[in-house]
C-alpha cells in the first residue's frame, strides 16, 4: 500500500533564508505521525509548504500516490487534505456555525454536511452552546475546538494539525487530544505539530523531530519517548 502523504526532499525559503533543507516525510493510512522539535526547527514551514499555504523552493508531494505538489490549497482540500492551522485562523466576524459551514465549502452532500454538524457539536458541546457567536468572542481554547471542527467538515483523508494545544488549559487540551484519537480511529490520518512533544509521542504512531529544517531522527513514538536523547531535548527528562 502506498503512502497517503509522501513528502520529498522539501526545500522552502523565506527570502534569503532557507528554512527547509530538504525535508522527507510520509504518513500512511489512518497514522497519527507527530513532527516535533524546537521553535524554528521548520514543523510550521513543513505543513504551510505540504498544504500549499506557502510554495516550496523545490521538492515533492503526493497524496494518496497523486504528484499533488502544484496544486493550489482549495484543489488539495478537494482531494482529502484539511489544514488547521497555528493561531486557529477562524473567521472571527463570522458566527461558529457559519466557520463550520466554511469548512463544507466545497461539499454539495446537504445531507451528509448537516450530519458532520451534528457530529461537531457532539465531539465539542461548548461550539453547539456558541454557535449563534461570533468567532472574535470565543475564549482560545473554543476557537481551538472551531478550528479543529471546521477542518473536519471537510471529511478529510488527511487532516494537518499546527500547534492544536498552545496556550490552551489543561482541561481543553485532553479534550482536543482526545478528538484527535476518536477521529484517527475512524480512519482519519493525522499530521501533527505539537509543541507538547510528550503529548504527541504519546498519541503518535510514528514521530519525526526537525532540527534547523531538517530531519534529525525519525521512528515510532514509543520508541522516542523512551530515548533518553529525545527525553533530555525535548520532554525536559
């Protein structure tokens, strides 16, 4: 079986500076593969370049065994890619529900969109609550949660996750990590950002840390959190 996410030798500048020097990655069906690493390592970059949301130097990706790398952000989402992005990136003068219609934008299944809501308001009550609000009036936690739920709304294959957890209270963190493994059993495959590497080794099949843009180690999460190089750099061990 070929991967769902295959990521070749990505390089990325931002002007005169290289930031990804030559990333590989690849995530198989239903995988939660975690990207960790210090602030700078190039996490953010990688997903911003594999989601379109910026153009790589060079390098190349396929999703599901298509060479997807010139396709715009709108066709990737077309094809099973969803991106949440860091700092949650919801509409904030536009009510929660009409965040989470955004996400179905380019679905036509009236249907099959009603249940998704349904089910958004099931994995995350506090949005069924808000969702007359507009999205500036949220606490950051429930703009986390319509962030999440608004990527979903698209039925990804695939669903990119920047950061889900920073600056969240503890409490709404188990909530968004708890989504996150309800929604990969279902069989959704999941690329996470994580500036929590303990929570995201915990959760991940497999983990890649990115040291000054690129791959430094790779390998299952257990295993990396059971390293006492990765416990000393990154998990404070």
């Amino acid at each position: 079986m070929s991967a769902l996410l295959e990521v070749k030798d990505l390089v990325v500048h931002y002007g005169a500076v290289q930031a990804l020097h030559g990333v590989s990655v690849h995530v198989e069906p239903g995988e939660i593969v975690a990207l960790i690493g210090c602030n700078g390592a190039g996490k953010t970059t990688t997903l911003k370049a594999v989601s379109r949301m910026l153009r790589a130097t060079s390098g190349a990706v396929s999703l599901a065994g298509e060479d997807v790398t010139g396709l715009s952000a709108h066709q990737l989402v077309g094809r099973g890619m969803a991106h949440a992005p860091e700092g949650r990136g919801i509409f904030l003068n536009l009510t929660v529900l009409e965040n989470l219609e955004l996400g179905a934008y380019l679905r036509r299944d009236k249907a099959g969109i009603a249940a998704d809501l349904e089910k958004a308001y099931t994995l995350f009550p506090r949005l069924k609550e808000r969702r007359s609000q507009v999205g500036g009036t949220l606490s950051g936690g429930e703009q986390q949660m319509l962030a999440v739920a608004r990527a979903l709304m698209s039925r990804p294959r695939l669903l990119l996750l920047d950061e889900p957890s920073l600056g969240l209270a503890p409490q709404v963190v188990e909530t968004i990590f708890a989504v996150i493994k309800g929604v990969n059993s279902e069989g959704v495959a999941v690329l996470l950002v994580e500036q929590n590497a303990h929570k995201a080794l915990m959760i991940a099949h497999r983990a890649y840390v990115l040291e000054t843009g690129k791959v430094a180690t790779e390998g299952a999460g257990k295993d990396l959190l059971a390293s006492p190089e990765i416990q000393k750099a990154y998990l404070g061990g």
